[in-house]
C-alpha cells in the first residue's frame, strides 16, 4: 500500500501544472487520471495457477447376470401302455389228439388286434384255481407263416398236405385214417413252419391259486395258445390278454427362469485434478508470497 500511495503522489505532482491551464486542459488531465487508474490493476496483475478438484460424470459399461423368463423346447421320453383282452376266433378240444405225445388238447386260436407292432408286446395268460390235481402244459406259437390249425379232421382247401413236408410229428393220433392223415399233415407241416413264444410243462405245481404266465409275442398277429395234460375243462380255465408297451419321445415347451449376462451402462461420478489460472496483484504472486 505504500509503494501504490507514493506512486498516487508523484502522478499528482506532475499534472499540477497542466491543471493550472484552461478547463479544456483540466478535462484532459482528469481522463488521463481515469484511464491510467483503470489500467493500474490489470498492469499490475499477473497469472497464476493453481491446482484445484472438480467432479466429473462418466459413461461405464459392466456385465451383469439378470433372472429372465426363458422358453426352453427339450425332448421328453414317457413309456405308454395298454392292456386289451383277447377272444379267440378258433376254439377246440380232443381227448384223442396228442401233442408231443399227451392226450387231451385244448387249441385256442388269437388274432392280435391291430396292425401297429409295439415296442414291447406279451401275451398274459391268468390261469384260474386248478380243482383237480392233474399235469397241465401250455405252449404259445405264433402261426403267422401258415396259418391257425382247425379242429380235427378239418382243414382249409389251400392246406399242405403232402406228407414229405412233415419234418416233426408235433401232433398224432392214435387210430389214424385218411381224413385223420390229412389232417395231421396239414397240422404238422403249420407247426413246422410255426415260431415257437414259450411254455411251461409244470403248471400243476402251482395252481392252488390263481397264476400268470407272460410270453414275448412282439411281431405276431395269429396266436395258438394249446393246453395238453388236462381231462376237464375246469382245469383250463384261464383269461388271455395283450400287454404292449411304446416309447414315446415328445417335445415339451417350458418357461423357466435363467441367468442371462447382458451388458449395462451405468453413470459413474469422478474426480480430477486441474489447474485453474487466476489474476492476481504481482505482489501476491510467487515469489514475492
């Protein structure tokens, strides 16, 4: 403050004895003073720098995991089953027709309904409560090469019945005649080219109560189920049913929840450090502060 104070006192000194002129001059001399008063503080300033902190908003992108409803397709396998009762369209007995050398045969003749061959597909025999203790054998054959044997002595006009295409005596006969002869060569000769399913030969062991017996019939459609052993009916008495099963592979639609990654922007707030430049009086500025 000094120094500007001596600086005032000279400047007034030396426009003295232009003030002592006319008033035109006195006008002069007071814009003069006005001017260099204004210029004064911008002389005497200089720049300066300093460090200062301002905060800032910047743009990031970040993964992130969001729970979504998503439809998914996939495969699924389910087993699909039935059960149908069977009637059989041939049906006879003779207590003189031995098969494999027993008497008393009982010839039940199926066709399986249907033309679809199923994955799976056995035959059920639910054989009842046997009354009377006796030997009882069943056999089950598929007879779809030569057809269902009919009862003694019938045959069918296309029938084969030329006795060097007999390979096996499956069925005999004790008092044999021409017609009986025909008859079991037309049945041997079907049996010949037969596909054996299964039997069992010791049923008797095991009907003090009601059994089942399933064989495997997948690809037939004309089933022989024979009885041999049993003098009576009430020894035969039985249900036979179809069992088939399919697996079935479907596509099946589900929404379900899942995890997605996506990419998210987010407004994050920062600080930086800049340098800010301010006039200030030269005597204020380094060094001289």
């Amino acid at each position: 403050m000094n120094y500007l104070s001596c600086f005032f006192n000279c400047f007034i000194r030396c426009l003295r004895p232009a003030m002592r002129c006319n008033a035109a001059g006195s006008v002069r001399a007071l814009s003069l003073l006005i001017l260099t008063v204004l210029l004064i503080p911008s002389l005497s300033c200089v720049p300066v720098q300093y460090p200062q902190k301002e905060t800032y908003n910047e743009t990031v992108t970040v993964t992130e995991n969001r729970t979504e409803l998503v439809s998914e397709t996939y495969p699924v396998t389910r087993i699909v089953s039935g059960r149908e009762q069977l009637t059989p369209y041939i049906l006879w007995s003779s207590p003189t027709v031995k098969f494999r050398g027993t008497p008393f045969v009982w010839y039940y003749g199926y066709r399986l309904p249907g033309t679809q061959v199923h994955d799976i597909e056995r035959i059920s025999i639910s054989l009842y409560k046997q009354y009377y203790y006796e030997n009882v054998a069943i056999s089950v054959f598929d007879m779809g090469p030569r057809g269902q044997v009919l009862q003694p002595p019938l045959i069918s006009s296309p029938d084969p019945v030329y006795t060097s295409m007999v390979q096996w005596d499956w069925f005999t006969y004790d008092t044999e005649t021409e017609v009986i002869n025909k008859w079991l060569n037309s049945a041997n000769i079907k049996f010949n080219f037969a596909r054996y399913l299964g039997g069992q030969a010791d049923l008797w062991m095991n009907r003090w109560q009601p059994y089942d017996i399933e064989f495997d019939t997948r690809g037939a459609r004309d089933i022989a189920v024979l009885f041999s052993g049993p003098t009576t009916s009430q020894n035969v008495r039985f249900s036979a049913f179809l069992l088939w099963y399919d697996q079935v592979t479907e596509n099946v639609t589900s929404v379900v929840e899942k995890s997605v990654p996506c990419q998210v922007e987010h407004l994050v707030q920062r600080e930086r450090s800049v340098n800010k430049t301010v006039l200030v009086p030269f005597w204020q500025a380094p060094p001289f502060k």
